[in-house]
C-alpha cells in the first residue's frame, strides 16, 4: 500500500510543479489536479450498485479503484423501471477525480467529485450535429492562455440553440486574480460565440422525446498549438472557475457531475439514473 502512496504522490507532485512553478502563489494555492475515467455500473432493482468496471482498469493508479471501492459501495439510484416495473440496468459512467494538495503542503487530498451515469449520444436523448469548433481569441493564444469552458445549452425542439451560459471556465495556466477574470470572460465569450450556433437532434423516444426543450453539457477546450489533452489516466493540473447559473434554469439542479465529461462528448442534463446518495459515497 506504501508503494502505490508513494506513486500517486510523486506523479501529483510531478503534475503540480511543472503547472505552478511560475504561478502567482495565491493561484498555486488554489490549483487542483484531476483525473476522469469512464467504465460501467451494475444497477439492482433497489437501486444499489452490485458492481462497477473501469475502462483501463489495470493501468489507472490503485487509489482510483480504492475511492471508487469505497463510493460505490454506498451509492444508491432511484431504480429503473421499465414498463413500470424495477430492473436491473447496466449503465455507463463518468467519474472526474480530484487532487488537492493539503493544507500543511506535505501531501495531497484525493476526492470523487463529479460524477455522470447513462448512455450518451442515444435516441432518448439530443446529438450531436453540427458543432463547429469557436475560434481561439488571439489574444489568448499570444498570452499562452489555455483552459476548458463548460457551457450549458438548452435545445429547442428543431434543435436550435434558445440560451447558453459559460458554467465554468477552468485555466490551465496560472494568472493573477485580476487576469484570471479576465481571461475567463475571453474564453467564455469564444465558447458561447461558437455555441449559439451550433445544432442538435433532438430525441426521438424515451421520456424526453415529448419535452417543450432540453439541457446539454459540452466542454469546450482551448489548446495552444503543440499542446494535447491529457492521455486517459493521467492527471491535469488546472485552476477551477466558479460555477455560474442564469434565470431560464429555474431551479433545475445542475451541479451534479458538473465537470465529468470527457472532451467532445456531450451530457444530458436530467437524463440517466438519479443517484439519491452523496457521490462521494
């Protein structure tokens, strides 16, 4: 067990300095690393989980399965019904890890903290159509700025975009306070731009076919030329954004897997089984 310790810390440790070493120390502060993996739940008629598969298993780090072990375990769905009647369901998942290091500096704290259950893309819920990358603001790009914008869209029924707000905004470099703000409303003003534009197909069964409009997730990374996204189970050091929410969403909740979705994929907001338990089990 000290072995695999001693692994996650130095590959975090790894992560973390060559993001902050040339960060303004109140941003090195508040700086977090993450991990999303993806993989299948076993779902009861109860609604409690009897087993879970991760995509890759054997080669993501042990604590991922020790947290995973310990959350699933107590994670409780509302049952899914078909025909009225409760059965068992195998669905996919999409769980974002993060790293944070501890206040005393000398370590890291590992949480599970978001969390998406269902199969995307399918005809019970929108898909993708026309998504047309935005433009990276050049201002931007010549300050070496680079990070991811969650927006949240809702769809009307001919699959036009009715409203879109930047959810979240996440650097991936470390700024001042004051550039920080700023260079997340450049980003976010470059993702909505694109966003307004873009087309869905609406879903043509399931529960939701009938809805008057539906709420989609889409992250939206900026990347500087050279740069990849992180290979699956590496982790990524970023600066979070505040979560941010607009009128037309009511008090519809969206904080629940916030930020697990994987880049180019897609979430339905409200589709999937309902997870009745904290996720962090």
């Amino acid at each position: 067990m000290r072995t695999w310790k001693c692994a996650v810390l130095l590959a975090l440790m790894l992560c973390f300095g060559a993001a902050v070493a040339a960060g303004p120390g109140a941003a090195r502060k508040r700086a977090e690393s993450s991990m999303l993996v993806t993989g299948w739940i076993h779902i009861e008629t109860d609604g409690s989980v009897s087993g879970y598969v991760l995509d890759h298993g054997d080669e993501l780090p042990p604590v991922v399965t020790k947290l995973l072990d310990k959350a699933a375990s107590n994670w409780k769905f509302e049952p899914v019904q078909v025909d009225g009647k409760p059965v068992r369901a195998r669905t996919m998942m999409s769980v974002r890890l993060v790293a944070k290091r501890a206040d005393d500096g000398k370590g890291f704290n590992v949480r599970v903290a978001g969390g998406n259950f269902g199969i995307p893309g399918g005809d019970d819920s929108p898909r993708k159509k026309a998504l047309n990358p935005p433009i990276y603001p050049l201002n931007a790009a010549d300050a070496g700025i680079a990070g991811t914008v969650y927006v949240i869209l809702r769809v009307g029924r001919d699959g036009r975009i009715e409203d879109a707000i930047a959810e979240q905004v996440n650097l991936a470099v470390l700024v001042s306070e004051d550039g920080q703000e700023r260079w997340r409303r450049v980003l976010a003003k470059a993702a909505l731009d694109a966003a307004t534009r873009w087309m869905f197909d609406p879903p043509t069964r399931g529960d939701e076919a009938d809805e008057p409009f539906w709420l989609v997730r889409v992250p939206v990374s900026f990347l500087l030329p050279g740069r990849q996204l992180p290979k699956y189970g590496e982790w990524e050091t970023y600066l979070p954004g505040p979560r941010q929410s607009a009128p037309w969403l009511g008090a519809i909740d969206t904080s629940l897997g916030a930020d697990a979705v994987a880049d180019g994929a897609i979430q339905s907001i409200g589709a999937g089984p309902k997870l009745l338990t904290p996720l962090g089990g």
